[in-house]
C-alpha cells in the first residue's frame, strides 16, 4: 500500500504492507536505526517517533497510519561536530546537554528520550522538573535512574534561554570529617522549577566525592570525560547489533514449549518447512546433540553441563522445541504455528521446596549430563555448598541471644530494553561471523564452537554497543540459534527476542528461601551467624553454582563479630541449588549479593530493635574492617582452590558518616515528630539503612587484557577486549590510558570486544572491567610510554646529557625533560614510524589479580507508609559508597543512580509468579513494572574515595554494589515508619498489609 | 495469519458499511499487537470524532480524542479523570491512545474506566445514535455479532469527584482503584457514584453501595459494601482478603472527602 508522510522534513512516500508497523517501516523499509525494538506492546518507549510533534510508540502504530502526517526521527537533529572541510551544525544542544551531563549509559533510550523533551521545550521554554519527567516517563531506562537525561533536559532549556548552566569540571567535595550536613547542602538540593514537592534533582550534575588525596594529581583519572561512545549514541547512529542490513538475511524464530515439563514424542515439521519463504526448521533431530552450558564464565565452566540447543524433552514453559528461519518475520511465525508436536506430559516441579521431596521428578534423567562437583540431577540438585568457619556451635553456645527467621527474594528479570538480539552470516573465508549483543564475547567464541562443530578459530565474535545487560547477556542464550540456521541456509540470519521471551525464554534473579541464625551477646557482639539457602535455578543450571555462592561469599562475609570473634569468626553458608520446571535464573547485576543482604541486611534490623540497639553503632561494631582476613577467601573460591585474601581497604565507616549526615539521620531516627505526617494520621515516615559489600572481579581468575598502539599524529588506537554494556567502560579505560600516556582522552581511539582484533578478556560481570580491564590497560600504556620516553629522550639529546628517559613526563600530549625541554608525542610518532630507527610503538597489558577487593557501601532509604492499605512511597535513597579511587564522577554516579533505581524495582515491585501450570504471569512491562521518571524517589550519591593498592590508580567496582542495600533499607525504613516486619520481599502493599495484621 | 486490509473511511456511514469486514482502529496502541488475528482495519482518524463538549451538566467526548487530551483539557473534564488518564498509561501511550479504545480493551485494573463507570457514562454508538450505559456495554463487548461503533462517551459532571489507588509504585497499575463522584440533581439533591477497580475484566459499579447511601447508610456500612464488592476478588496481585478490605478503606476516605 503506497504511503506518504513527511520524515524529518523531507516528503516520503513507501509501499508497505498495512500489517507492518511504523517502527518496522523506519528501520527496515528505510534505514532510520535512531528508533529502536524493545517491546511490542508499547511499554517502553524505545521506539519513540514525534508523531505530528508528539511522542508516540511506533511500534504500536501502523505504517499505513503516518499516512499523511509529519513524524520526526533523531536522525533530524544535530550532527559530528566535526565533518573536515565541511562546516558541521554540531549537535542540537539538547544532545550535547545529554553528553556532557553523561545522561548516556547504554544509549539505547536516549534517542527515544531526546525527541520527548524535544516536543516539551517546544512547547515550554522554561519547563519545571515535573514537566520534564512526565515527559519523559513514556521511556523507560534501566541504566540511568533518570538524574541526569532530568538534568540534561533543564540544562538545555536554560542554555536555549540564554542563561548559563554549571560548569562541568570537578565532582563536589564531601568533606572527609563531616558530620552533620554542610552549609551549602540545602542550596544545593533547591528544586530547580519544581511544582511538585515530591520530586527533587539537585542542581549539581557532579556527586559528592571525599576525595582520596593520593588521587590530586591526576590529569584525567578523576574527570567527569563525556562517554566517549556519546556523540553516536545521541545521534541515534547504527552502533546496536540490529542495526545491521544484509542482503539476503533470514529472521529466526524459536518454537516455545506450551507445557512446563514433557518428552517430545513426535514433531513434524513438513508443513512448516513447505511453507513458501521458510529457509529451514530445525529441531533436535537435525543438530548434533551437544551438553554444554550456557553461562558465559571462563574455563572449566563451574557448573553442570545440562543443556542442549534442542533437546527431544522440555523443561519449563518456553522451553526451545524448534528453530525456524524466514524470509520474513511473519513468515518465520507462521512457520512455528504449522510444526506438530505430540508432548507427553510429565509432572512439574513449580516449587523449589518440592525439587527434592520424596518422589520428585527428575527433570535432569538425560544419560549425558555433566556433572560439576555436589551436582546430582537424581535428586534435582544443580549444586550444593557447604561452608563452616571457625567453631559455629562454639559461637552459639557463647551467645546471649539467638536470632532465628526465615525469608525470601523473588525472581526477577534484568529488563534491560535492548532484547537478546544476534545477527551471524559466513564472511568470504567462510567463517562464521557472530555479531551479538553480549557481555561475554570471548566466552560466546569458546562455548559455541563445540555445539556447532566449528573449531573456535573459524568463528568471529563482534560486540558492538549493548543496549543494557546487566549480567542477562552473560549467557550464550540466542547464538546458537541464529548460527544453527545460517549453518544449515549458509545465509546471514537475524535472531532477537520479543519482550515476551524475555521473560520466559530469558534469564533471572534466582530466587531463594533463606533461613537466618544468629548468635549475638547482650553488648551487640555477634558470636556466629549462619545463613542456609534454598536456590531456585530453575529447568538449567547456568550460574547455579557461582550465584548461590556469591550470596554467602559477600552478603555472609560483613559481619564478623568484633573482639575475639573479628579474630576468628564464626560462619556458616550452606545451600541447596534445585531444579525447578520455571525459566533458568542466571546471572543479574550483583550476582547472588543482593539475595543474601535482603535477609543478612533485614536480620540485623530485627536484632538491632530487639536488643534496642542503635542500628548503626551495631553494624559497624560487628562489620569487617581493613586489615582484616576476608572470612571466606580461605573457605570457597567458586569451585576452585580458595587463597586467602586480606581486605586492603574498607571505608565502611566513612560511608556511614557521610550517609548519616547526607540523610540527616540524627534529625529524624527516633524522632516522633518527623516520622508523622501533618493531617494525615494514616501517613507513617520511616528511615532505614543497609550496610553491604560486593566483590571486584573473581582473584587468581579473571583476566582482561589490552594494547595500545600510537598513531602518526600521536593520537593512540586502545584495543580491548572488555565488553562495555553500556556502563561506560570504554571511556575509564581510556581515562586510565590518557592519565598514563599524558594526553586528552580525545586522543584514545577504544575499539572493544572483537575476537579477531582485541586482545581477550574475560567479558564484563563480576564488576571486573574498570579495575581488572583498567589494570590491563594500565600495563599496556606504561609499555608505549616507556618506548616513548626513550624515544624522546634520543630526540631531545637528553642521553648525552646523563638524563634517564624514566625521568621524562609525559604530559600535555609532549615529552618533557625534566629541564623543561619538550617535544611532542606527533614528533615522537613521526619519528618512530617514518624518520629513523622505525618501529611501531606498541604495548600489550593484561592483568590478573590476587585479590577480589570489596567495594563497601552504606545506603539509607526514607519511606512514607500509609498504615491503612500498606502501600509504600518511597521517598528517598542514599548511598554512599567506597569503591576506591573514582575515574569518571559521572559514569561512576550514574552507575549507583541506576543500580539503586533497578534495585527499588526489587524492593517494592518486580516479581516473576507463575500459575499452577507454571505459566508466566509476567510477559511485559505492563504487568512487570520497572521505574518510569516521573515516579522516582529522591536519589543521592556520595562516594568516598580509598586507594586500593592492588590497582595502578587505587579503584575498586561500582557496577554491582547499587543492587545490594535497597531492598533491606527500604523494608527497614518500613518497619521503622509502622512496625511491619516484611520477610518477603518485594515489599508490596499487601505483604505490608499482612505484617501490620499481624501485629493485631 | 494472513495479510490485513486498511480502510480509512471518510464518512460514518462508509465506516459501518465496513464494520462486517473489520475492527475500527482509533490510536492502535492496542489493535497493532494484534493485528494478525484481524482481518482488516478501519482507521478512523479522518471521522472527527476527536470533539469535547463540556456542558453545566454533561460533558460528551468524542470517541477518538486521545487520553493525553482528556488531561491537557483541565477546565473542561473533572481533575480527577484527568487523574486516572494519567495512571491509565504512559505518556506517549496517552498521545495516541483513545478514550474509545480504553472503553474497548481496558480490563479491571483500569483507572480510566474505573472514572468513567464512576461518572454514570453513557456510550453512544452507530448505527441507530444509540445511547447505553458503559456498565451494559462492558459487559457485552466482545460480542462481536453486532458490529457497533463508539462515537462518544456522554457523562454527568459530577459536583466533586475523587479518584484513589493503591500500587505497588506510584505509576503501577493498581491493585485496587475507587473511583467517587457526587451528582447533584437540579433540586440540590446529592447522589454518590462510585466505581470500583483493580480486578478482573472489568471494573464493577458499586450499586449496593450507591443504594444504601441514598438509604442514609453510615460511612461504615457503605464501605462494608464496598469490602463485599470484592469479597472474591483473589488473582495473582493480591489476594481477595486484602482487595476486600482496602476497598473498604478507599471507599471510607473518598466518601469522606465527598461529604466534604
């Protein structure tokens, strides 16, 4: 059907089927990649059009439908600063706000984000901060906790009135002995326009820092740099895995399991494979039958070997059955709906408590599964752990006081808005190239090469920027479906989840029954603590191991005990991981962590009120300090040999200051008056907190490595293999090669994450890149400088004159001698590569480390609770973190903003059920709710800086820390505002509800 | 699944000639998902059936305005409708979405129905200019054997009007939603209207309760009606016990603010 509409001002007309929606036509029909797939119901927003000056879904709006109207993309505004001879407009200021307030993270909203506020400052010059995220609130992002795309949006408007904004240099200082709350913090906290006191985003752009003298002379590491992935990325170019044409390239399909647990008795694919425009079905019968895991984790994968890209038995609804390949996308569909398949239902196991009753099926009966140490498919058990340090009994039997309760964490699904999405084709050596949407590139490589019976050197893996993964992409989960198909159609094929199957067909948060024992004497020391788990890792057991263990590892490691007890604490971890017929967990941001401090977090609250403690005196006497043995290092090392590690830094207690002061907890924790709500009486106010840790990187391990090479104008090209999913990786590895090498980090071209270019490393999780990545590209940089200072020191005569090329700085894109003289690194560059003596200078790093130093953290949360109906408001969170030396204030901010927005998601809302057929209750954002804009509590970060010496610039991991506090802070605050004691969480109304009538 | 037909009729009466054919498409935010299980569309944006009349004492609205309209029109629609557009969706949902598709595929976790239910809403649909009210048409709306098609809504304009929900997150759907408004008749006399939400299929008019006020029940046996309303309204969100009683509290604080 011919269509016309006007496109970013140009007439257009299309001939497009009434069936393809709008987003379909201005992606596929005619290249417009700046709108991007990430629902199909509308939900999201990713695929915002201004529809005759208004944001609208495109992908719930057909084509045939902009017939006659005007629609504006991103690719309409602004463009590269810089086009040579051709002067450029640059970008639209409300891009360059975007960049420069690092309102970027993975870039896959942020276009959909700018033509929203595009349509507002049209209209309102001067809008109001609750203007701005109701305009934004039909976009939803998983990454950024939407701060600073607010602060992007007021700072364009003021800039487009004429008025000047806050200079974005340093990040504020938090002052290393505050106390209570500096003079200028209530300044600093004015609404900016703001009609609705509900809302607040403060002015500065920067968080709160309490610097790290050590870190004062540094050029770039400590620098809010734009993402240097940012000008793309705002621009809407095609940098995401589906922005990718290709003659010829075939959409795939998966055939879902409709029942939780069945033999395939028969399949019959003839009719589907008749169907005109199908390229090829597969089921199992059609592909070797190889067990392998899907958990991209290194070598030897520590987990069973349970799963198969087709198997003749399903295992959970959504299950794989078949793959189809199409000409079309509907082709494809139709194809599933015409493959027969008999099922012989089996019993389903849907509650973890059952996975190991007396007669319970077993879900794993398949004569080649692999076993991984306690693995035991016979009694559904994916892994099992026991851990005993020091004398628990002892510490029991010393105690005055026994704690014991139990409590549970829901499953829960990373949503991130890009789906799983891969794009394969043989290359012209026939090789087969796999462009993926992955954390673990090098990982994908290696574990798909046995299942598709290719050696591993005749496959490419390429990550281009992800759309969010937050661990969900730590899973080779949709590879082999689209290489299974271009292997049996030697033609590109394309494969992306809906959002629907990312719910079901996807990875989560492992669910877990967590029972708590504590030992604790009447003075508040804890003599034992023991924490026993029942995991859920669902129809597989990708992560099962690892995960569970983390829980223990970290969330189990914090209180030790004090006096004798810090000595030699005493710990108990044990867990059971069981196969349920629900979808496989996985990994998801905080990695088990955020499992165990709902319980560990949410046990010491009930002690601290019990004992009439004070909640923060308690914690801190009985947490683990620096200097001191990390309890578990000696105990449990992911299934390997454990090495003991000592805790180098911990600035636990400075988190706490700040926190305090920053959430003027003094002024309201026990204070009546402030916990009333004025002519509200069934209004309570409560003030919570949660003391956590996480890890940095997996010791003796994980292993990133980099090169660098300098370029003839003395720019330098940065090769790694660390995946940045949007975290903004790329650009603190640049940071950390500029501070090396002396120039600006325009300098540093980052190419990441291709197996045939980059050096490896190990894929981004564990909270591993700035630091392990960083210190690789550390190395690297330190090999060119040492080959440039050399060099330089022969240029500027400085041999003859006794003067050492170590003593030559490099600074300000030159070699200085320390007589003043200089010259610059392009001479330098020159000379190597053209003048004399050529060679290319070059370095290759990588790093591996004896140590998994824990980031600490302190996060308060303030709730309003109405008594009445249980319903939760959470008002504000907080946290203050160490997590080392800060490189980039902004990307490091944003990571807390949008770990703590995604862990309120857990504390209040998101939960994965299922029916009695273990059916999903949630196939999309409308039922699974995660945080819009316009319904954000207060957010807060400060960081306090400590200098971990394992890395060249001290840091330590912030990724995954956000995950840990939220959930028991909120359920804390909860109980401080009503009494209700929630052991379940999310903390939903009625859980709220059920807890105050119990106190009845 | 085969390939859709798209229509863009001018006229209503061109529209019901092609209601045999296929479904009237106003926004699409909900028809677009399920396009393949349709026939054909007919898209009704050429049909001006966007108009608001607000009146002293009705206010009609045109099938096709969209939900963000119905909020950007403060003075002409009660704030509290504007209100549960707003939780009814997201924003660029609401540009698009129109108030006759929420009447068409809105389920019982609905605001926006919820309001409307609470404000006596009477439907209009051709052929025939035949006005029901939203109670009866929700209940048969997918009855597909008479084709109709909504070209307005009509309610009163309520006295006052009050809206309140309990989520999980302020902008989740809800779990249970109360919607009350006050009619006065041109005698001064004062009515209670009130439509309960967050279960189901669809919102429920609480008639018993309406009934027993006129009667002079208490506040307390009022809301005692609004618990029974849903006494079995248990699902996967929240159990029936809970639903009940909340819906007492709600009905307890709007009546309330309705009395003034």
């Amino acid at each position: 059907m011919m269509i016309c509409f006007t496109l970013n001002g140009t007439p257009i007309e299309i001939d497009v089927p009434p069936e393809t929606t709008l987003l379909t036509a201005l992606r596929e029909e005619l290249g417009f990649f700046g709108v991007k797939h990430g629902c199909e119901t509308g939900e999201c927003g990713a695929c915002t059009v201004l529809f005759d000056g208004e944001p609208v879904n495109s992908c719930v709006m057909l084509a045939v439908q902009a017939d006659g109207h005007e629609l504006v993309t991103i690719e309409a505004l602004g463009e590269h600063p810089h086009h040579g001879w051709r002067e450029s407009k640059g970008l639209d200021p409300l891009q360059q706000a975007f960049v420069d307030t690092g309102a970027i993270q993975c870039g896959f909203c942020t276009p959909a984000m700018i033509l929203a506020a595009r349509s507002l400052l049209e209209e309102e010059s001067n809008p109001t901060e609750a203007q701005v995220r109701e305009v934004l609130s039909g976009v939803l992002c998983r990454c950024t906790g939407y701060i600073k795309p607010v602060q992007a949006v007021l700072r364009a408007a003021a800039i487009l009135r004429g008025e000047s904004v806050e200079p974005l240099e340093a990040p504020l200082p938090a002052p290393p002995d505050l106390f209570f709350p500096p003079d200028d913090v209530e300044d600093s906290r004015t609404l900016l326009g703001s009609d609705s006191p509900e809302i607040a985003t403060q002015i500065s752009v920067m968080p709160r820092i309490q610097i790290n003298p050590r870190t004062e002379a540094y050029q770039t590491v400590g620098s809010p740099e734009p993402k240097v992935d940012a000008i793309k990325l705002v621009m809407g170019k095609p940098a995401f895995t589906a922005d990718i044409e290709m003659r010829g390239m075939l959409v795939a399909k998966v055939l879902r399991s409709p029942v939780a647990h069945a033999r395939i008795k028969r399949i019959d694919a003839s009719k589907a494979r008749s169907l005109p425009g199908v390229a090829a079905v597969l089921t199992s019968e059609d592909i070797p039958r190889v067990a392998y895991s899907t958990a991209g984790q290194s070598d030897p994968i520590p987990g069973p070997l349970d799963t198969f890209s087709l198997d003749n038995k399903v295992r959970f609804f959504g299950d794989r059955v078949a793959f189809v390949a199409g000409e079309t996308e509907e082709i494809a569909e139709q194809a599933l709906h015409l493959i027969e398949v008999e099922y012989e239902p089996l019993p389903a196991i849907l509650d973890s408590a059952e996975a190991q009753a007396e007669g319970a099926v077993q879900i794993h009966d398949e004569p080649d599964y692999v076993n991984f140490a306690d693995s035991d498919p016979s009694r559904n058990l994916a892994a099992q752990i026991h851990i005993d340090i020091g004398d628990v009994e002892k510490g029991f039997s010393e105690a005055d006081h026994i704690f014991e309760a139990s409590y549970e964490v829901p499953k829960v699904s990373p949503a991130h808005i890009e789906p799983h999405v891969v794009v394969t084709y043989w290359d012209e050596d026939d090789r087969l190239v796999i462009r993926t949407s992955t954390q673990v590139p090098f990982h994908v490589r290696r574990q798909i090469a046995p299942v598709l019976n290719l050696p591993a050197k005749r496959i490419r893996v390429i990550k281009p920027r992800i759309g969010g993964g937050f661990g969900g992409k730590q899973e080779v989960l949709v590879e082999d479906v689209a290489a299974h198909l271009t292997i049996a159609t030697g033609r590109p094929v394309s494969f992306e989840f809906t959002r629907a199957e990312e719910f079901y067909g996807a990875r989560t948060r492992h669910p877990m029954r967590i029972s708590m024992k504590t030992g604790v004497k009447s003075d508040g020391t804890i003599t034992a603590n023991e924490m026993r788990v029942l995991s859920d890792t669902g129809a597989y057991g990708c992560h099962a191991l690892t995960v569970t263990g983390n829980t223990g590892h970290k969330a189990m490691a914090l209180y030790v005990g004090d006096g004798p007890y810090r000595e030699s604490p005493n710990i108990r971890f044990y867990a059971d991981v069981v196969y349920t017929n629900t979808p496989p967990s996985g990994a998801y941001r905080g990695y088990g962590v955020p499992q165990g401090f709902w319980p560990v977090e949410r046990h010491m609250e009930r002690i601290t009120r019990e004992l009439n403690l004070d909640p923060l005196q308690f914690r801190l006497k009985n947490a683990l300090r620096a200097g001191e043995l990390h309890p578990f290092s000696t105990a449990w090392s992911e299934g390997r040999e454990p090495m003991p590690e000592i805790i180098n830094t911990c600035g636990l207690e400075d988190c706490v200051r700040q926190g305090r002061a920053g959430v003027e907890w003094d002024a309201k924790f026990k204070n009546l008056e402030w916990h009333a709500v004025e002519g509200k009486p069934h209004l309570r106010r409560g003030i919570g907190v949660a003391l956590v840790m996480q890890g940095t990187a997996i010791p003796y391990l994980d292993m990133g490595g980099a090169s660098i090479k300098i370029n003839e104008d003395g720019s330098f090209n940065l090769l790694v293999g660390a995946a940045d999913l949007g975290t903004g990786s790329d650009t603190v590895l640049a940071q950390q090669a500029a501070e090396v090498l002396g120039v600006p980090v325009e300098d540093i071209i980052v190419y990441s994450s291709d197996t045939d270019f980059t050096p490896f490393d190990k894929g981004a999780y564990a909270s591993s890149t700035t630091y392990i990545s960083g210190a690789a590209v550390v190395g690297a940089a330190q090999k060119v400088s040492d080959r440039i200072r050399h060099r330089a020191a022969r240029m500027l005569g400085t041999e003859t004159e006794g003067i050492k090329p170590d003593e030559i700085v490099l600074r300000d894109r030159c070699a200085w001698s320390p007589d003043g003289r200089s010259i610059t690194l392009e001479e330098i560059a020159l000379n190597a590569l053209h003048h004399e003596d050529q060679e290319q200078i070059m370095g290759v790093g990588s790093f591996v480390s004896p140590v998994a130093p824990p980031p600490f953290a302190a996060q308060f949360a303030e709730v309003t609770v109405d008594v009445e109906t249980g319903q939760v408001i959470v008002d504000r969170l907080l946290m203050a973190v160490d997590s080392g030396v800060i490189v980039n204030p902004l990307t490091a901010s944003g990571q807390v903003e949008g770990g703590m927005t995604q862990a309120l998601g857990y504390a209040v809302c998101e939960e994965m059920l299922y029916d009695e057929e273990g059916r999903p209750r949630e196939v999309d954002f409308r039922d699974y709710h995660i945080f819009a804009a316009h319904e954000m509590p207060e957010l807060d970060t400060i960081f306090v800086e400590t200098f971990e010496p394992s890395h060249p610039f001290g840091v330590k991991a912030v990724a995954e820390i956000p995950m840990d506090g939220v959930a028991p802070a909120v359920a804390n605050a909860v109980m401080d505002a009503c009494g209700a004691d929630v052991l379940i969480a999310p903390v939903t109304p009625e859980r709220v509800w059920s807890a105050l009538k119990s106190q009845e | 699944m085969g390939s859709l037909n798209y229509h863009r009729p001018k006229t209503i009466k061109e529209t019901l000639a092609l209601m045999e054919k296929g479904v009237p498409l106003a926004g699409g935010t909900a028809l677009t998902p399920q396009r393949y299980d349709v026939a054909a569309v007919i898209d009704l944006q050429d049909l001006k059936l966007d108009e608001l009349k607000a009146g002293k004492s009705k206010i009609r609205i045109g099938a096709t305005i969209k939900l963000q309209a119905l909020i950007k029109a403060q003075e002409e629609v009660p704030q509290a409708l504007g209100q549960a557009c707003r939780q009814e969706a997201a924003l660029n949902i609401r540009n698009a979405a129109s108030i006759g598709g929420a009447v068409m595929t809105g389920d019982g976790r609905s605001p926006l129905l919820t309001a409307l239910l609470s404000l006596d809403t009477s439907v209009i649909t051709e052929p025939g200019n035949n006005s029901e009210p939203l109670e009866k048409l929700l209940e048969k709306r997918d009855d597909t054997r008479k084709p109709r098609l909504i070209v307005a809504l009509e309610m009163m304009r309520p006295n006052r009007m009050f809206y309140e929900q309990v989520s999980r997150s302020p902008a989740d759907r809800p779990l249970v939603c109360l919607a009350v408004a006050e009619k006065r008749t041109s005698k001064g006399e004062s009515h209670v209207v009130a439509a309960l939400g967050g279960y189901g299929e669809r919102p429920i008019r609480l008639t018993e309760m309406e009934e027993a006020l006129e009667k002079g029940a208490s506040l307390a046996e009022a809301a005692a009606l609004a618990e029974k309303a849903y006494s079995g309204a248990g699902d996967a969100f929240a159990s029936a016990a809970y639903r009940a009683e909340i819906a007492g509290v709600l009905a307890r604080r709007l009546l309330t603010e309705v009395k003034g």
